[in-house]
C-alpha cells in the first residue's frame, strides 16, 4: 500500500490475471487495456513478465504472481504517478531540500544539476535533503506540501515526511550565477513538462492540467543560472529568503534552547514533554518522545548549537554526520512549529 499523506492510499495485490494481446508504447512503459476499458493494464517492455492491472481511478493494483523485484519497482512508480493526478496530487521530476521548515524543490532536465545544487545547500546552509529524484507534491486543503517518495535516485534515500513547499527552482549550469521569478505563463510551461506523464486518458490529462495550474498560482517559480559553488546558494538562498539572511546564518552560531515553561519527564519507558504554567492554557496537549527525542531536549534544555547538536547526536547512536543533521533539524522544527524553543 502506497499514501500519499492525506490519508487515500494505493492498495496493491498479487494474484495472477489474463493480459491483453494488444499494447501500445511509450518511452518508459507499454500499456494497454481491458475489452470494457475498465482496466490499464502495465509492462516494461515486450519482454517483460512482469505485469500490474489497474483501476482507472487508480486506487487499485494487481500485481502479476512471479514478478521480477527491478521491473516492479519501475512499474509502480508510472502506477504511482497516475494514483497521484487521480488524487489531485502530482509527481515532480527534481531533489528537494528543507530549510527553516520548508521545502525548496530544484528541477531541470537530466545533468541540469539538481542534486548538486541541493548537496551544495546541505553543505552551506543548516538544510537537508527530502528526496534527490522523485518527490510528490501534495494538495491538502489549502496548503502545498513536497514529501519523500521510495524514488529517490542514485542517492535512493527514502524519507517518509512532508514539508510545505516554498519554491521551485529551475536549475541551468551557467558561468555566473542569477536567478529570476518567471511568470505564471513560463512556470507553466516549465512545470508542465518536467512533471508531465503520458496522459493514458482524456480525464487524466484535465485533471493533470489542473494540478499544474493551481501549483504555478500559489508557489512561487523561478529561473537559476548556477555555477557549482557557494556563491550559486546564497543568490538562491537571498533571493527566497531575503537579502543578507544567509549572511546571518553563516556569520554566527545560535544557541538552540527550550523555552521556560516546559518540563521533560520519563513515564516507564517513554518520555513526555508537559506544559507549565501560562503555557498549559494555551498549549494542545503534550509531546511525547522517543529515546532520540528525549536525548535531544536535555542537551536543548542547557542551551546549544547546532553544529553542536549534530555532532553530540553522531557520536552518541554512531551515525553518519549527514543523517545526523537531517534527524536534528527534523525535531528542532517540530519543536519551533509548537513554540517551544526561544525566540532567536
């Protein structure tokens, strides 16, 4: 079973089933369907044995019995990107970092330098990456969010979270570096073709149609020319999160501390954060944490740094600095969202 964050999900199931004689293909996949084009039925390629049938709303999917483990991967991912657009979601072709909460989802064609420019903000800036290849863009209610998809390229790190969606950036390696917000008719274009999947039936290209243009209407897109240095991240960095900001980000080390009022404790085997004072009036509920967590809060409790924290968490569960950073910035931004850190 596949989600997509907002509660729907793709039910798969294995069993063997008849296939058509007839298929049609595209650059990635053959497809074809059922004589009451009930069914969209899916294959790699004419010498694939692999075969998966689906609804056409695409909540649905069978997979054949004696499968190939590689082909399966790829053909549920093309299943997966139709599941979204029936959700009124969309798959996006880019690597996709978090900053300050917030998801910045780079594009561009193959070799634009997606994944550098995203290693490159992970390097320079307190960020992390989400997805390196195939994040989805989530429509829940009134809010835009980029989460991790099981597609994540070379990198193949797969992180099941969701952030709202800041900015899209279109990458193109240049020898200076410059960005500019394009207008809704060129990030339409743009977006429209570096998401764009074959679109098996007339319904799915509207409702594809559709996504595209509320996306460009209510996140801002822009146009990178980059070189592969510092430099090409604080024009990105300054232009989406105002001038001189990234300056103050590099040029001091801020100390990360709870704020008063909270009060960590351990019941059995489980700790919980519990509001005091002023707090419990306004505060929904409490925290609970796992060991990680709890670990994290005590050294926050005492005042310190990021860098700090990242190695402190490294050192203690024998993690790679990288994955130590991404696990830290996940739970500061936690506890900034519920207000319990101090005002920096």
């Amino acid at each position: 079973m596949f989600s997509d964050g907002t509660g729907n999900a793709l039910r798969l199931f294995c069993c063997e089933f008849d296939v058509p004689n007839t298929w049609y293909h595209w650059k990635e996949f053959d497809y074809s369907f059922d004589e009451s084009n009930e069914y969209v039925f899916f294959r790699l390629n004419s010498r694939s044995k692999t075969f998966i049938r689906a609804n056409r709303k695409f909540s649905q999917a069978v997979i054949s019995k004696n499968f190939d483990k590689f082909d399966l991967l790829s053909l549920l991912f093309y299943v997966y990107r139709y599941y979204l657009i029936r959700q009124g979601n969309v798959s996006a072709h880019g690597a996709v970092v978090v900053n300050s909460g917030q998801g910045i989802l780079f594009c561009g064609v193959s070799g634009a330098g997606k994944s550098t420019q995203a290693n490159l903000w992970c390097e320079h800036t307190n960020s992390w990456c989400l997805n390196y290849d195939k994040p989805s863009v989530i429509f829940d209610k009134n809010d835009i969010f980029v989460a991790g998809s099981p597609w994540s390229g070379k990198e193949d790190r797969f992180i099941k979270h969701k952030v709202p969606l800041k900015a899209i950036v279109f990458v193109n390696k240049d020898s200076d570096n410059r960005i500019y917000q394009l207008t809704q008719a060129e990030a339409y274009a743009l977006v429209h073709l570096n998401y764009m999947t074959f679109p098996i039936c007339d319904e799915i290209s509207d409702e594809y149609d559709d996504i595209i243009m509320k996306l460009i209407s209510s996140v801002p897109v822009y146009s990178l020319h980059a070189t592969i240095s510092e430099e090409a991240v604080e024009t990105t960095y300054n232009e989406l999160f105002h001038m001189n900001k990234y300056l103050e980000e590099k040029g001091r080390k801020k100390v990360m501390k709870i704020r008063e009022g909270f009060k960590l404790r351990q019941v059995a085997d489980e700790w919980i954060v519990i509001p005091r004072g002023a707090h419990a009036l306004s505060f929904n509920g409490a925290v609970l944490l796992n060991e990680t967590g709890a670990f994290i809060y005590k050294k926050l409790e005492l005042g310190i740094t990021l860098e700090q924290m990242v190695a402190e968490v490294a050192s203690e569960y024998l993690l790679e600095l990288e994955v130590a950073k991404r696990d830290v910035m996940m739970f500061v931004d936690m506890l900034k969202n519920e207000g319990m850190l101090e005002d920096e």
